[in-house]
C-alpha cells in the first residue's frame, strides 16, 4: 500500500519553521520586567534588524571551462536588535554553473555588528555567458528578501595579454594562450586565428598604414622574479624543500649563457621579505640557487607572519626596472594568506597593471583561493593549485612553458599620442575561443 502526503507534510513544517524564525516566533526573551523610569535616562534607541549584504552583483569575469573560481559574499547586522538570516537561495536557487559552498550565514542569528560570510562558486563545463539571482531572505522589516545576481563568461581558451609596450604611434602586445588543463597550445596559433581590436574597432590586418605584425615566436629574453613563501604555516605541508626543488628547476630552464641572457631573482618572506636574501636581478644561477637554499629563519615571531602582498609589490618593481624590451614576469608560490603587509591587494593590481608585469601564482596545500585567483586573473596572469607538493614541478613546468610561449601583435594605432586606448585580443582556435582586453595610454 502506498503512502502521500509525507513530502508535502514534511516541506510544510520546514516552511513554518523557517516563517517562525524569520519572525522570531521560536527566539527565548527574559522576563524584564517594567520600565525602570525611575532613573529618569530615556530608554536606548532599539534599530531594527538592518541586513547589509557586501555586493549586490558577483562578477566572475571570464574563466575557461573545466576551471572555477570563488567570490565571497559577507552579511553584516547593522541593527541592534537581531538579525535571523533563512535559507539562502531556498525561494530562487541557483543554477549550474554556479553554486553555493561553505554557507556560515543560513539560518543564523547575527547580534548588532556582527558578520557572516559564504562562497559563491563559477565552475563552467563550456562555452558562453551565464548569469543567474538568489535570494538571502531575514527579520529585516526593510529588506527581507536581498536578491544578490551573478554573472560570469566560460571561455574555452585562456587568453592572457601580459605586457603592452608602446612607441606613439606603434602598439606592441605579449599575449599567452593556453588550454583548459594550463598548457600552451600546439601547434601554436597562426594570424588568422587572432583579432585585434582597438576602441572596440578592429585592426585590419590587410591595411598597410596599420603595420600589422603578428609573431609565434618571441626572442627577447625573460626577466623572472620568484617570490617563495616560507612562513610557518608551509612547514605545516612540509612544503618548503619540495617548493627549493621545483624552484631550482624553474631557473635552469633559464637562458643565462647567450649574448643577452635571461635575469631572474629571488625574494623570500614570511612577516616581511627576509632580509638580506631578495637577490637582486642576475644573471648567475649559483646565486640565484643559494638564495633558494639558504637556511630557513628560527626566528618564531618572523616565521608566524605574512607579508605576501608586499614582497609581491618589490618584485613588480624590480620586475619592471628591467625595461620593456624584455619578457617580464614575477611567479609565486603561497597559501595566499596575508596579515602584515602594508599594501592592499587591490593596490597591487593596480600597480602590476601599472607596471605592465603579470602575476603568475601558485596555491599550495590549504590555500586562499580567492586571493591568488584575482591577483593572476586582474594582472594577466595564471593561477594553479597544487594540492600537494608533488603537483609544484609540473605547474612550474607549465609556467615556464606559458612564458616561454608568447605571441606578439604589433600596429600602428590612429589615435592621438596620449590618449588612452582600449585593446581586445579575441582567439578563436577551430571551435575554442578566448579573449582579454587591456587600456594602456598611448606614449
């Protein structure tokens, strides 16, 4: 004999006590009692619940598909009475390709002040653009239902423009491409498959007066800061001789015997760059490899900070010291925790972007995510996660190989000296697509 009814029975009573808690109906008051007026102090001023959600619109950017990335949302009480938060997403889910994880706000109670956070994921599996709304519903008598929307594009290849250098009126372009998996392709890209675009107009390639000039094959030599975390929290993983070794590797794939050889240095931190190691830009491995290896600080109270951000800063400026006419890059390795630097994530964006220098990152072990990802998405650069150390030297490989593997655009622009100029550069390789843009003045 069947039996109905118990789904709808059981969804009912989950609606009354989500309806009950929402309104306080199930919340525990204390027995108070009258007015105490005989103080004479006026009563304290009782706000509302009052919800404060830290973005109304999650943008993802583009990610290309097989790949994700996180956005973390924060919910803040500013009321002083307080604020029950249902279950996010219950009345508008949302759908593939996004998803929510680590949810510490539904169905929680936040006191005056106090805040919240969760993660919205973009994990796309293709090609195109994606947008969706959830809702975070509350006790909040002015906003008890916040829609937060996002939007995020799959793209099927992963183009990086990572350096501009302009001679008014010439515009040259160092682009990367590489694949789902963060390998360059092969064979490499031909012309046809490249456009560019200028103030959303395209270059036409047949055009004489525009100059145009696409290369496969980039000879300048590279210029390479490696930045190694070796804060306490990496000898949790064990992950420092492992990180030496693939280090080391990465330089000897360096160039330093040809009439223009590579540079590269290195800088190590913990609560602040290490003193005394940050080699400097050279030419001599040997140098470069002592830096490496040299003994780790027992210094406890230098070991138990992060200053990612600032030693990330120094090597963007030694990177781009070394001129435009080079290939400029700065890779490090971390768990993306910062809590001593003194400059802020966003303004070291804007100063790699400034300085025309990518960011190449690499996560080790139990990682921010968050941080890397942006940090190499918003310089032109690559982020990968290494779950454990045994991924490092395949990713530095991979890394070496990306920089290794540059195309380069070139044109005469028609705008006027100084101005400031969009650039698109859209790759379409058989049925895979990407793209990136860039402003840069025109000097």
């Amino acid at each position: 004999m069947k039996t109905y009814g118990r789904g709808s029975c059981a969804l009912f009573l989950t609606l009354v006590m989500i309806t009950a808690f929402l309104t306080g109906g199930c919340g525990v008051s204390g027995g108070g009692g009258g007015g105490g007026g005989g103080s004479g102090n006026p009563p304290p001023v009782s706000i509302p619940p009052d919800i404060e959600v830290s973005a109304g619109q999650l943008l993802f950017g583009g990610i290309v598909q097989n790949n994700f990335t996180d956005r973390t949302l924060t919910i803040q009480n500013l009321g002083s009475q307080d604020l029950n938060i249902g279950q996010i997403a219950w009345t508008d889910p949302l759908d593939l390709p996004f998803s929510i994880l680590n949810d510490g706000c539904s169905l929680q109670t936040l006191a005056s002040q106090r805040t919240c956070t969760l993660q919205v994921r973009f994990a796309p599996t293709g090609q195109g653009t994606f947008s969706d709304t959830f809702d975070i519903p509350s006790n909040d008598p002015d906003e008890n239902s916040v829609a937060v929307s996002v939007d995020g594009k799959g793209k099927g290849l992963n183009v990086s423009i990572n350096q501009v250098s302009t001679n008014c009126p010439t515009v040259t372009l160092y682009f990367t491409v590489s694949d789902d998996a963060g390998d360059p392709l092969v064979p490499p890209l031909t012309q046809n498959e490249c456009t560019l675009y200028e103030n959303g107009i395209e270059i036409d390639q047949g055009v004489p007066a525009n100059n145009f000039v696409f290369s496969n094959t980039v000879t300048s030599p590279q210029s390479i800061a490696l930045v190694l975390d070796i804060s306490a929290s990496m000898d949790l993983m064990a992950a420092i001789p492992p990180m030496q070794a693939a280090a080391e590797n990465f330089i000897n794939k360096l160039n330093f015997v040809s009439a223009d050889p590579d540079r590269a240095e290195i800088i190590r931190f913990a609560k602040s760059i290490e003193p005394g190691t940050a080699t400097g830009f050279t030419s001599n491995p040997v140098v470069l490899t002592d830096a490496i290896y040299w003994p780790i600080p027992v210094d406890r109270d230098f070991r138990n900070g992060s200053a990612m951000y600032d030693a990330v800063a120094q090597a963007v400026a030694d990177t781009a010291a070394q001129g435009p006419s080079r290939r400029r890059a700065v890779v490090v390795i971390a768990d993306g925790r910062d809590n001593n630097s003194l400059i802020e994530l966003d303004e070291l964006i804007e100063q790699a972007l400034d300085d025309g220098v990518p960011v190449f990152t690499i996560g080790l072990g139990d990682v921010n995510a968050e941080n890397m990802q942006q940090l190499a998405d918003e310089t032109g650069g690559q982020y990968y996660y290494a779950p454990d150390e045994t991924e490092l030297q395949d990713i530095y490989d991979q890394i070496s190989a990306i920089i290794s593997s540059q195309y380069t655009l070139a044109y005469d622009s028609m705008s006027t000296c100084g101005d400031t100029i969009s650039l698109d550069v859209v790759v379409r390789n058989g049925v895979l697509e990407g793209d990136d843009s860039k402003d840069i003045i025109l000097n």
